[in-house]
C-alpha cells in the first residue's frame, strides 16, 4: 500500500520567529526536523504541512526572473483547511485573529456550509470552512 501524498505550502515569511509563533498561538507545532533558523515546517496533520520561509531563503527556490508577490497587496493564493464545526472554524479564525492576523473577509453562511478567512502577519489569505456531511455526500 502506498503512502498516502502529503502536501507542502512553502510561503515567503519576514520572520520565520514572529510567523511560527503566530501558528503556535493558532495549536499548531513545528516539526524541527525540517526547520532551522530561516525555515519553520508547521504540522496541521500528518499529511499537510506549511514550510514559512524567510525571503531570501524563498527566493533561492524561485524560477529566474520571477518577483516575490507582496501578500499585503496581492493575492497570489488563498490556503483553505477544512474544521470539524463551525465552532471549530470560529475557534480557528478567532485565535488568528487574536494572534495578530486580520479578517480577510465577511464570514460565510449557507447553511449547509460555513467559512471564516483571515490573512497571517505576512498577508497570506487563510480560510477554514465546515460542511454538513450530509450535504456533501449529496
């Protein structure tokens, strides 16, 4: 059996310090493994994790050519993770804001489904949704 595909969003961060501790403030840790003192590896489960790399250390990765997008100006993507409840996703978005962040946008509620966003100390947009499983079964 093969092991399930894990995914990795590598984002520029100004300090991988102020942008770890922001996480942390959030429940999640760190894997020190993959981090040092311009990488931070955060866990949100064993199958997804978020690299915050400090620029210099993200640009080394870049194609030629290419600009670092500025996060507070532009968005360039839009992280979504998925809650157990919509309490769980007011938990989520409220420590983020609390930590720092900033709401990106108006809470969404559709019943069947609902979202929080927020953007981290670097811009990054975040958003955390729940969905009924019934309505997702269809």
């Amino acid at each position: 059996m093969a092991a399930p595909q894990m995914i990795f969003v590598n984002l520029p961060v100004k300090s991988v310090d102020a942008s770890k501790a922001f996480f942390e403030k959030l429940g999640y840790s760190s894997n020190p493994q993959f981090s040092d003192e311009t990488t931070a590896c955060v866990v949100f489960s064993d199958t997804i994790f978020a690299m915050l790399l400090e620029e210099p250390k993200f640009k080394s990765f870049m194609a030629p050519g290419k600009e670092l997008s500025d996060a507070t100006r532009a968005t360039e993507v839009l992280v979504t993770l998925s809650a157990e409840s919509r309490e769980k996703c007011d938990e989520l978005a409220d420590a983020a804001l609390s930590a720092g962040g900033t709401p990106a946008k108006e809470p969404m509620d559709l019943g069947f489904m609902y979202g929080r966003s927020f953007t981290d100390l670097d811009g990054h947009h975040w958003e955390v949704f729940w969905m009924d499983p019934a309505a997702a079964q269809g």
